[in-house]
C-alpha cells in the first residue's frame, strides 16, 4: 500500500512539473509575441511621424511659395 502512495504521489508530481513547464513556456512565447507587437507598434508610430513631418513641411512649402508670388 505504501509503494502504490508513494508511486501516485511521484506521478502526480511529475505531472505537476510538465504542467509547470509548459505553463513557463507559454508564458515566455506570451511575452516574445507581446515584445513583437510593441515594436510593431513604435515602427508604426514612427512611420506616422515621419509621414506627418513630410506633410508638415510639404504645406510648410507651399505657403512659401504662395507667399512669394
């Protein structure tokens, strides 16, 4: 009766370190995918900038030009 106590409890702990485990690498891929989205978000943000000061100094320009005819 002992052996089969101490077998169950072996058992039910190596499925706690498997479910353990994957939880970790579950985890891990969470955060690499939440890292990627981020700098997904900031090239967007910066590719916005960027195309806000072209507009910017575009307009910038073009009264330039109508003030000098």
């Amino acid at each position: 009766m002992a052996n089969l106590c101490r077998n169950n409890i072996a058992a039910h702990a190596e499925s706690r370190t498997t479910l353990c485990e994957k939880e970790i690498s579950l985890i891990k891929q969470k955060y690499n995918q939440k890292q990627q989205l981020l700098k997904m978000k900031m090239e967007s943000e910066k590719l916005k900038q960027e195309a806000l000061r072209e507009k910017l100094m575009y307009c910038k320009g073009k009264r330039k030009r109508a003030e000098d005819e």
